[in-house]
C-alpha cells in the first residue's frame, strides 16, 4: 500500500524533510499558515491554513485519506495538533502535547531533568514572582541566563556577561511580559545539536551540527532562528572527540527512556565545557537550520522510519552519506529587529549550482518569488569536507546576490571552524 503522507508546516526545516520523503514511495500533502513554493511543488496538495487549529489540520489530513503525519513546528505540537490527528486515526510522527513540554514549558524542562536524574542539568531555579527572580540575579554567584518558560521562536534568551549586564537583565526581566521564567548558570563551551528519532522506546541519532544563533559575522548581534549551521562528515564535531558525542547520545537516551510514550523527534541543544556535556535544551522537533544539515545525507529511507514508528516496530538504523554539509540562511535586510520585506528572491533550484535551496518565509507572486519578514531561504552544500561544503553554499549565495537580503558568509569558513577547535583546546587546558 502506498503511503499518503501529509506534511505539518512551511519553512525550510518543513522543506527539508518534503525533500526527504520525495526519495520516498508515498503521496505528499502539505499545509502550513504560509505558502512554500518549494514545498507545493513536491506536493501532491498543498493546504493554506492555521496549523495551530488541530480540527483545521485533521480535516485537511482526514480528506486526503491520510495515513500518516509529520508535524515540523513546535507551535503545533503545544497547540495538541499531533493528539488530534492520533485520535483521527492518522498516526502523527511527533509528540503529543504533554509530551512536547520538554520543549514548550522550559521551567517543566529543567524540573523533569532533575526530577529523573538527566546528566547535564545547569544549576536553574524557575520564577513567576519577577521581583524574586531580580533578587536572585543579586544573590547568584556568577552569570546567568534568563529563559521564558514559553516559545520565543528562539530569540528571548538572554546571556549575562555576553549580551547583557546584571542590571540590564534584571531590566528585561521586568518590563518582559513573561508570566514565567527560568535562571540558569551560564554555560561555557561550545554549543552543538544531536537530533534523534525516537518511537517505542528507541533513539536513532543523527550527525552534530553547530548552529549559529547571533544575526552578524563574527557571532555578533541579537539572536535569530538561526543563521546557518554546519555538519562534518563522520558523526561529532571538529571540536569535540567521538566520546563526547557518545556522551551526548547517553543523555539523550536517558531522557528517552524517562520520557514514556515520546514518538518523534527529539533535539538536544548540548554546550560542551571543560567539565563535559551539558544540556542547553530540548526541542520535540527537527532544528531549523540542523533538519537540512541531517536530511540531506540520511540514506535510511524516511518513511520507513515512520512506518516502522506507526506499526510499533523497531527503528531501523540510521545510514548516513559520510559528508559535511554547511547551511547558510538568506534573511531579509534589518533581520531580526527591524526586518524588510518584498525583494525579489533571484536564486532557484537550477541557478542554485550544486546546492541544495530550502525556501523558508517567502511570498510566491505571479512575477517572482519575494521576502518576508522572517528568513527567507537557505542554501546547502554537502562534500567530503566542511571547507568544499561551505564554498558550494557560497557559490549558491554569490548568485543570489544581496540586494534586500543579509547572509554571516562566515559560517563553515576555516578560521570561524578553528576558533572552535581552539576555545575548546583553552578551556580544556585551564
């Protein structure tokens, strides 16, 4: 039987795995709030509505006799949209809504970490008294972080002793309308993402990538979605040893194994430091940059994995191509504070030359393809080494041109790759 797949969401992460199940033999369908040309052209269908609207979703899915589902963003997991389509009777490959607080309720987070004895936790106390929360800044021994305890879409951390001062975090903490936060300890390291797929009981993990958060070269400026990441071609970083990233895995495993019932994808946000693995966060869904580091050089057909997860067997093990990827992300000219929007998008899959393009937030009209607000696409070259790897994504961007758009051109070039190797060899040695 052919399999009749429909597809939750529509940026680049979404586009990715459209991309992967494409290999596949099954019938795409997709719905997202925003039109992704790139998407649309793979699919069979493509739906415009509010996948935060679990009745929207299971409708669109129930009258195209779907048999399966992947959802792609994080808001429709909190929204419970993976619980209706389950009860619908379409199997969705991703967490119900209980089970996606270990990425939608940070202060749920750190309490279920503690609570199970997952390696890695920081020192965090969670706050609704904001006052409370000023004087423990006061009172802690060092730098902080301050998390809302919701979704920000990545951008409402902030770092003490990097982007802000004692005062000015406490200043934020005020005036923010979060009715929840958690502090941290700061951690120091270097930040990476293991990304696994995880149903009855198993986890099959995927290559590290390194993403990169802040908006300008030289990791500079506010904090994005992300700017674009890289991959190396065996399973761990430059910076890090084949151990360290078993003792990832390990803690990935342990949160699985505390997690009962988790079906999807699990991403562990990792800071490796001096005294080894730490965890930054989690995610209950592929990364945005990392899906289109990872999905690219998976060899295991996706949509056996989904089978395989539905029918209650085990995961099949995971193949890779042993190749580096590097992803660098197009956004819009003023991203992310004051972001402009309709330029023209002069990059499609043919002037792409032998990168991958991921369209992300872009408007499809009649003369062209033109930017929103949000990132607007992504570009992936995969190669025997990071360095041939980052030098095809350049090539992509070079004939995209940066009239109306940004890109960090850094991402994946030699040097920013050393400074990695070498703040780690600093910390190890102090």
């Amino acid at each position: 039987m052919t399999e009749t797949v429909v597809l939750v969401g529509g940026g680049g992460r979404e586009h990715a795995i459209a991309r992967a199940l494409a290999e596949s033999d099954c019938d795409l369908y997709a719905c997202a709030g925003n039109r992704n040309p790139g998407i649309a052209r793979i699919a069979e269908g493509f739906e415009t509505l509010d996948t935060t609207n679990p009745s929207a979703v299971t409708g669109f899915a129930t009258d195209v006799d779907a048999t399966l589902a992947v959802v792609g963003p994080e808001a429709p997991l909190e929204a419970g949209v993976a619980d209706a389509l389950d009860d619908a009777g379409v199997y969705a490959f991703g967490p119900q809504e209980a089970e996606a607080r270990i990425e939608t309720d940070k202060a749920f987070q750190r309490r279920f970490m503690a609570e199970n004895d997952i390696p890695g936790c920081p020192d965090f106390e969670t706050f609704d008294d904001m006052e409370a929360a000023c004087q423990y800044v006061d009172d802690y021994d060092g730098d902080l972080v301050v998390k809302p305890a919701g979704l920000t879409g990545g951008k409402g951390v902030r770092v003490m002793g990097d982007q802000v001062t004692a005062e000015e975090a406490k200043e934020y903490i005020r005036e923010s309308d979060y009715d929840r936060i958690v502090l941290e300890e700061r951690l120091v390291g270097e930040e990476f993402t293991v990304q696994g797929f995880v149903a009855n009981g198993d986890l099959r993990v995927t290559p590290a990538v390194q993403d990169h958060k802040r908006a300008y070269e030289g990791d500079e400026g506010p904090n994005t979605g992300g700017m674009g990441s890289y991959s190396d071609a065996s399973l761990e970083l430059p910076f890090m040893t084949e151990e360290e990233f078993v003792d990832a895995v390990d803690v990935m495993q342990a949160t699985v194994d505390a997690l009962d019932g988790y079906k999807g994808v699990l991403y562990g946000q990792f800071m490796l430091t001096a005294d080894g693995i730490k965890v930054v966060e989690f995610n209950a869904r592929f990364g945005d940059p990392e899906a289109m580091n990872t999905l690219p050089v998976l060899t295991t057909d996706f949509l056996d994995v989904l089978t395989a997860a539905r029918d209650g067997e085990s995961l099949p093990k995971l193949t890779f191509q042993r190749q580096a990827t590097v992803c660098k992300y197009a956004v819009p000219e003023g991203y992310p504070t004051d972001p402009k929007s309709g330029a023209l998008v002069k990059i499609d899959e043919d002037s792409a030359g032998d990168a991958i393009l991921y369209y992300a937030s872009v408007d499809e009209r009649e003369d062209g393809i033109y930017t929103t607000t949000s990132r607007s696409f992504a570009v992936v070259g995969v190669a025997d080494s990071i360095t041939e790897a980052e030098e095809i994504a350049e090539d992509a961007l070079a004939a995209a041109g940066e009239e109306g758009l940004r890109m960090r051109h850094d991402i994946g070039k030699p040097d920013l790759v050393q400074r990695r190797i070498d703040h780690m060899s600093e910390l190890r040695s102090d």
